[in-house]
C-alpha cells in the first residue's frame, strides 16, 4: 500500500528521467548515424530546411523587432536617460540582443514553429504505423527522419540567430531614433563591447538549440501513442519539454562561457 | 526464462493433453463449471486455457516460448507458447485488445519481450544484432492493420518502394513488378492516386501489394478483413489463397471474422488474454469442445466471452 502510494508519487519522476536518458541515447544514435556511411539523407535535409525556413523567417522577424526594441530597447532607454547614458545602449545590446535574446527568441521561434510540425507529422507517421513500415522495409528511421530534421534545424537555428540579431539591432536602432539620439555613440559602444567570444559563443549556442529542439520534437513524435489525441499530446509536450531544456541548458553553457572567458565580463 | 518447449514438440506427442503455459495455473485451479465472472481475477482467468497444441506434422516457422508483454501496468502478452507451422495459412483470431497486434510486433522484432523468446526460421528475434534483423526482416511480407502507406508517395511509389530499397533492378523491371502485383489486388489504375484519397479498403490491398513484392517467405497480415464490407472481405481472402498457392510461403493471418477464418485459414490459434487457448489444424478446431473456442467460433453471445 505504502509502497504503491510512494510508486504513483515517484512515477512521474521516473518516467521523466527514463525519457531524458532515452533522449540522451537517441541524440548519441543519431550522431553516429549521421556520420557512419551510407548517406541517404541528403534530400530529406534539404527539404527540412527549406521547409524550416520558409514557416519561421517571418515570425521570427517580428518577434525579434518587435521584443528588442520593447525590452532592452524603450526600457533600457528609459533606466539609461536618468543617467543622461543613452549612448551606452549600444553596450547593452551586445549583452542583452547578441547573447541572450537573439538565441533564445530563435529557439523559442524555432521551437513553436518548426519544432511542434515535426512532433505532429513523426506523431501522425507513428499513429498510422507508418513507422513500423519503414523498419521493417529496412529503412532505419533515425538515420532516414531524425538524422536530416537533426542537421537541418541545426543549421536553420544558427543561421537565424545571424538574422535575428540583426533585426534585434534593428529594434534598438529603432529605439535610439524614438528618444531623439544620433546613432553613432550606439554603433560605438556596440563594438567596443562586442568580441568574437560574443559571436562563436552566440553562433554555437544556438547551433546547439537547435540540436536539442530536433532531438525533442523526433523523440515525442516517434513515441506518440494513443490515436489523434495522442499526437496532441505528444506536440504539447514537445513543446514544454524543449522549452525546458533549451532555458536550462542556456543557464549551464552562460555560466561557463563567462567562466572560461572573464574578459566578456569587462563592460566598456 | 520460461522454456515451455514441451507444447510445440514438433513429435506431437503432446496432442491433446492440457497444458498450462507453465503447467502453474491449471493446478491451482479448482474444475468448476460455468462461465467465469466477467474479467474474473485469479488463474479462473485461465480457466479455458487449455493451452493444447494439437499436432499438424509440419514444423513451425515461428514460434513464440512464454512469452510475456507489458506496457506499463497493462500485461498484454502473459506467458504466451504458440507454434505456427511452415508453408501454411496460419490464424491467429480473438478478442480485439487480446495483443494479437503485438504478436506480429515481436515476430519482425519491432517490439521486445519482457521474458521469453520468439523464434523465426530457428533464429531468435530477440537476441538478433541490428545488421542481422535487417537481413531477417528481407523475409518478411507485413501488411498492417490500416495498410500503412507512406502519406507522402503515390502509390506506386509505395509498391515500389520495398524494390528501389533492397534490389538493384531496374526501373522497368520495377514498373514490370508493381503493375503486376497491383492488378493482382485489383488496383491496376490507381497509382497515381495518393492515399489519403483512397478508401479503407484500397489502402489495404495496396499495403497487400507491397507487401508480396519481395517474393516474402513470411507473410504477415495484421486484420486484413477489418473496416471492408463482406463481399470485399470474401474476395480479399480469395486473393490471399490464390497468391499463397501461387507463392508458398508461411503465411499469418490475424482476424476477429470467423467466416474469413473458415474460407482461409489451414491452422488455427485462439488467443485471449495473453495466452493460447487452444491451437492446432483449423477444422480440428472448428470441432473443438472447449466452451471458448466454440463460443468465439461460432460467434455467439452466449459463453465465457463477456462485454469486459
Ligand atoms: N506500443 C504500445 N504502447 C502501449 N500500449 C500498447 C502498445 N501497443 C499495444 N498496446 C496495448 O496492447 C493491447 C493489445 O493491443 P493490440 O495488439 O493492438 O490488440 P489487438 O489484438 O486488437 O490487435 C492494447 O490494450 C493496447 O493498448
Ligand atoms: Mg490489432
């Protein structure tokens, strides 16, 4: 009884774990998979990232505008005027745009947009045995779906991160016009706060994004069960599951970038 | 592992007698008559499980050695023994929900028993390395229960698919392949159709032509009758006969429609609540005295089979 009571408590745990390990594991297999000879995917790539593409370039566009200019953009302008500092936003964009909002806002895009097609369409394939087929025809699913929607997100996510700082800066530009600023003391803090550190680190954190969105989404979409309901279910939480990782796993990589690399911590 | 060998010795000498899957249940359960109560805890659950094989003179192409499946708290598969001779018509009919499903999941190594093992063509499927499930699963024939198209291709694309994946040929000699085998089924003009615009029934008899493009030694077919109106059903079981006899092969059929079962099958497995209830040659079967089997045989409502 006791005993029981204590299973149905720790269940949930338990079965969240099992799923992180077996999300560890897939992620291992579909690395090996993608470099071990022979290489089919090459279409199944190419359309992912068009299709990635094609669905996120307008919503992220202006998300990105949009969240720049009103969080570190006005708010930020705001704080600064009291100390009369407002050239030292473009300080604050290479902080809060370049590390921090540009990634997050593209996975956070990427994620809802391209992330939640590919849960519901591996959901819909598993739910009509499509899957099974595939298997027992030959056809390796990891190396054939997850292998392609893997390296694809991968390069969209970093490709949009370049896209979305820009229009990040764009929103700060935007914000420095509003309060009646010259854009030259803008341009000028902004680089001589931003280092390469700032750009591979960005570049490679939402590379990695990318990576965890695709392994979440192709997992909850291959273990969908349950009907129709069930890829419901499975994109739902797709969604919370990606969204949960990609913050923490944001938390773990800042940290140690500023630890391996303190002169990013010097505000000049 | 349970190794209950002694039901599927191939020597027959076992035929009649009862059996338990692992000679527990049958002890432990007092003789009594009438029906269970419905979903009757305890062995009585096992109370018609007979569990007899009775002899075909044919070795079995696959077998399955207490095997046992859970999902979670959901124990499908309990301690399941059942042989399926070679070079016939195999049936495996019961309850929907009874796992039947799952069966054919292990014997193309999709799923993994818990316990047990399930033997193909003497190979054990689920200790095969990947590379060699790869090779096994070449033998196989699968046509699932909603024929499983790949959405994204036509259907031709479909029947053909299995021939660009594991042969060299040509696309002529292909072309030669998929149009003879979708006339054979009766779809020798859809091709082009995509399908999600095809009825249940097409989409079955597409999966049917895909599934016996590669010249299978294993065919297994996953309620190939569900969701068609009876006279389809009558001549899609006419068409598995007509190619079975053209082709050979170890054919498995899984039913819950005892008039496809009396038109097809050569042998027969009840199965129900995890476990063979009785097995053995299909008109041996339709004779049988366990109250089960003449229940679901017969199809009628009265018996040990209830609402659940
Ligand atoms: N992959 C799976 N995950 C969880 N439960 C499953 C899975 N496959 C089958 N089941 C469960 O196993 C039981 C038997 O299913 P199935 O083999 O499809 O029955 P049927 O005899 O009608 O074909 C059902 O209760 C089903 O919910
Ligand atoms: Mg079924």
């Amino acid at each position: 009884m006791v005993r029981n009571a204590a299973e149905r408590a720790f269940l949930p745990t338990r079965n969240l774990l099992e799923e992180i390990g077996d999300m560890m594991i897939l992620t291992g297999r579909t690395i090996t998979s993608a470099l071990r000879p022979p290489y089919p995917y090459g279409g199944e790539f190419v359309s992912q990232f068009l299709f990635a593409l094609r669905l996120c370039w307008f919503p992220l566009l202006i998300s990105t505008v949009a969240i720049c200019y009103a969080a570190p953009g006005l708010q930020a302008a705001n704080f600064l005027t009291i100390f009369g500092a407002l050239d030292r936003l473009g300080g604050i964009f290479v902080l809060a745009a370049i590390r921090e909002i540009g990634p997050n806002v593209t996975a956070i895009v990427l994620a809802g947009v391209a992330g939640t097609a590919i849960t519901a369409d591996l959901g819909a394939r598993k739910i009509r045995e499509e899957l099974d087929a595939l298997q027992v025809l030959g056809v390796d699913p990891v190396k054939n779906l997850v292998v392609p929607r893997f390296l694809a997100l991968m390069l969209v996510t970093g490709l949009f991160n370049v896209y979305a700082i820009l229009f990040g800066l764009f929103g700060g530009v935007l914000a420095e016009l509003v309060n009646g600023q010259p854009l030259g003391p803008f341009w000028d803090t902004l680089f001589a706060n931003a280092s390469t550190t700032d750009l591979w680190g960005s570049a490679l954190k939402t590379t990695i994004f990318g990576a965890i969105i695709a392994i979440v989404c192709c997992y909850k979409g291959m273990t969908a069960s349950g009907g129709a309901e069930g890829v419901g279910r499975a994109v739902n939480q797709a969604v919370v599951v990606t969204f949960l990782a990609i913050f923490s796993f944001d938390y773990v990589y800042t940290q140690m970038l500023l630890a391996t690399h303190p002169n990013i911590l010097v505000i000049k | 592992m349970t190794v209950a060998t002694r039901e599927h010795d191939p020597s027959g000498a076992g035929g009649e007698q009862s059996l338990g899957g692992d000679g527990r249940d049958l002890s432990a359960n007092p003789p009594h008559g009438g029906p269970p109560p419905a979903g009757g805890g305890g062995e009585s659950e096992f109370e018609f499980h007979t569990g007899a094989n009775r002899p075909t003179g044919v070795p079995d192409a696959i077998e399955f050695i207490g095997v046992h499946k859970s999902f979670g708290s959901n124990h499908v598969l309990r301690g399941l023994n059942m042989g399926l001779p070679e070079g016939q018509i195999s049936m495996i009919i019961g309850p929907s929900g009874t796992g039947k499903s799952v069966c054919i999941k292990h014997i193309v190594g999709l799923l993994y028993p818990d316990e047990g093992d399930v033997i193909v063509q003497g190979q054990s499927i689920p200790s095969l390395p990947d590379a060699e499930l790869f090779e096994m699963r070449k033998k196989f024939g699968v046509l699932f229960q909603d024929g499983a198209l790949f959405g994204s291709m036509n259907l031709y694309d479909n029947v053909a698919f299995p021939l660009r994946q594991h042969t060299e040929k040509s696309e002529e000699e292909i072309a030669e392949v998929v149009n003879r085998r979708m006339r054979e089924v009766g779809l020798g003009d859809a091709g082009e159709k995509m399908p999600n615009e095809l009825s249940g029934g097409m989409r079955k008899r597409a999966g049917f032509a895909r599934s016996l493009v590669l010249d299978p030694e294993i065919v297994l077919f996953d309620e190939p009758d569900s969701g068609l109106d009876p006279v389809r059903t009558a001549l899609l079981c006419e068409l598995i006969k007509e190619v079975h006899e053209e082709n050979g092969g170890t054919y498995v059929v899984i039913t819950h429609d005892i008039m496809s079962a009396r038109r097809v099958a050569e042998h027969i497995s009840v199965l129900w609540r995890g476990r063979i209830v009785e097995s053995g040659p299909a008109a041996e079967l339709f004779d049988s005295e366990n109250p089960f089997v003449r229940q679901f045989l017969s199809g009628e409502s009265q018996g040990p089979l209830g609402m659940e």
